[in-house]
C-alpha cells in the first residue's frame, strides 16, 4: 500500500463543467479522504474548492504565450513541494517537463483522432510518462508512438434516481413517448448536428410516437442548434433545456441513451447511464469501446442513419434494447471510487519508487 500522507499536485489548464475537471475534482477528494496532501492549481474558469484540498489559481494558458502559466506553475511547485506532479490535458506535458516538476504524469481524458498528431508528439518528446483515462484514449496514443498506462475514471452514482412521473413533471412532459436525455455541452465534438439528422428521420417514421430527447448544457452552438431543431407546426427535434448540475439524477425517468459525439475519452455520463439501467446507442468512433458492448448493453452503430434506425427499432419494440445485467454490472465495478482511487495510489507509489 502507497504512503497515505503523499503530497500531490494535479494540475489543470482551465476549471468549467467538463468530464475533466469533474474527474480530477471526485479524484481529488478522494484521495484527500485517504490522507494524501492535495493541491489542485487550475487555470480560469469556473472550479469550486474541493473539500480537504487546497485550491490556487494559475494564469490562462496560451501555446503562443506559455511563459506565465510556466512561471507560475514553477512558483506553485517550490510552495508545494509535491512527491507527484500530475497534469490532466495533454498540452500539459511539455509545460511540466520544463517546470522540472517533481515525476510528472500527464493524463489524456480524450483526444480527437483527427487532430492528435501534433499534441502526442510533444508529448512524445516530453518523456512525461502518460496515462490514458480509458481503452479508447489508449488506442489513439498507441497510434501516434506514445505508450500510456490506463486508469479507468470513476463514477459516482446519484443517492436516488428519479422516477418517471417526477421527469415528467420537472420537465412538462406528458410521458407518453419514450423519453432521452443527453447532458452535454453544445460543440462541434460532441455532434449535435448529427443527431438532429438522425431525429429527423426518426420523426419522419414514427412521427407524433418519435421520442422526446431532452438536450441540457451550455456552449458556442446552442443558438445555432436549437434553430436547426425547429419544426413548423410541430414540437422541436430536440428539447433544449440550460445547463443543470444534476442531470444524471434524472435519467431514472429515461428509457434509453443516446451519444452522438465525435469521439470522447471514457465518458461519465455513458457510465451514468448504464449505472440507470439504460441502454446505450451511440455513433462514437473512439472513447467508448470499453463502456459499450454491441449487443450486450447497447449498439454502436455508423453515423445518423444507424442512429435513427435503432431509435426507432427501440421505440416500437423496447424488448430490444440490450440490457445485459450481469455485464453492465462487472463494467460498473472496475470504476468504482474505491477501485480507482487505489490505482492512482499505486501509480503514485510507483513512479515515486523509480528514478
């Protein structure tokens, strides 16, 4: 077992509502329970304090213009003085090779397939040992030459789910179509565009009976988005509701999930989902292949056209989604607080033991 009163370091480019920061602020915590000395230095943006840690503000960051970030990260180090210093952002790796941090780890909690190369060869020279949060992340470093240790992310479950009726009455719906729920910030990754055309086609077949899809989050492309989704005479494609931190409490309500993103690291809320007992449609190339199993607890499938085919299979036959109890339960397991809080433990103790 790691020494318990391990100084750590976790440093982040930018707070806000992302995966990310909701990752290293459940990682934080816990591991401040188990008695290590955390730090958290963040970037701009919204991040409350996390209880049993210290918090400290950094400068933005700019690739052009890294050199305050940089020197105020080295600052925050010689304070600190941590065993371990762990970047989460790729772009972090060089910045924490050049602060001479104390056994740097950088993790990737996603990355674009199509944008990766320039990132990972940085953070190949950086030497900066690199873990992926997740199969998928894993895959696309493999790729781009950059080996990374997997350390699963960690979900932590709503203290009750809600009931159908209660979803209902919350959100004025009549309940009477299948209902879906998609938390999530309104950007190019996660492709919203995309699943308005696979909800054109499901209101094509199914008409009144298409599903009602509840959209939550913030971001560049609500307008645009919720523009696209109107339909004369009739309800929007998409129900589009502002940002709510509770939004995985509701999908107890919910029939099934849908993830239309581009790619995605290990997403939360696909192990929210799943946690619900929901079954999971998603058209993500890359960040879900250990989450969701064909067949078994959902289907991947191929751009809008396979997304609109099983919706509309799931609505008129919910005997078809796959919800296989058993395996979504061994799934659930490996990313359980306490499972993942002892592997960053035992990262920690290791990379502290080489030289």
């Amino acid at each position: 077992m790691s020494d318990p009163h391990r100084r750590l370091l976790f440093v982040l480019a930018n707070g806000g509502r992302g995966g990310m920061q909701s990752q290293v602020r459940l990682i934080a915590g816990g591991l401040a329970e188990r008695g290590h000395e955390v730090t958290i230095a963040v970037g701009p943006g919204d991040f409350a304090p996390v209880p049993g840690t210290m918090l400290v503000q950094l400068p933005a960051f700019s690739p052009r213009r890294p050199w305050r970030f940089l020197r105020e990260l080295r600052r925050v180090l010689r304070v600190v003085r941590p065993d371990v210093t762990h970047g989460h952002g790729l772009r972090l790796a060089p910045l924490l090779r050049l602060a001479r941090a104390p056994h740097p780890i950088v993790s990737c909690h996603g990355i674009d397939p199509d944008r990766a190369r320039r990132t990972l060869e940085a953070v190949r020279l950086s030497g900066v040992f690199a873990v992926a949060c997740g199969e998928g992340p894993r895959r696309v470093m493999a790729r781009h030459g950059v080996t990374a240790h997997v350390i699963n992310n960690a979900v932590a479950t709503p203290a009750t789910w809600s009931t159908r009726d209660e979803l209902c009455r919350r959100f004025e719906l009549d309940g009477t179509r299948p209902i879906a729920i998609l938390p999530a910030r309104f950007s190019e990754q996660k492709n919203h565009h995309l699943l308005l055309s696979a909800l054109r086609a499901v209101r094509h077949e199914l008409g009144d009976r298409a599903p009602d899809v509840l959209c939550f989050g913030d971001g560049p492309l609500v307008a645009e988005i919720c523009a696209a989704a109107r339909v004369p005479g009739d309800r929007p494609l998409l129900d589009y509701r502002p940002y709510v931190a509770d939004a995985s409490h509701w999908f107890g309500g919910c029939d099934f999930f849908i993830l239309p993103s581009r790619w995605e690291g290990q997403p939360l809320v696909v192990l929210e989902a799943l946690a619900a007992g929901l079954s999971v449609v998603t058209s993500t190339e890359s960040g879900v292949e250990d989450l969701v199993l064909d067949g078994v607890n959902g289907r991947r499938v191929s751009g809008a056209a396979g997304l609109a085919d099983t919706i509309v299979e799931w609505c008129k036959d919910p005997t078809s989604r796959p919800t296989n109890v058993d395996t979504t339960r061994e799934i659930l397991a490996l990313h359980e607080l306490p499972v993942v809080l002892t592997a960053y433990e035992q990262l920690y103790a290791d990379r502290c033991g080489s030289r």
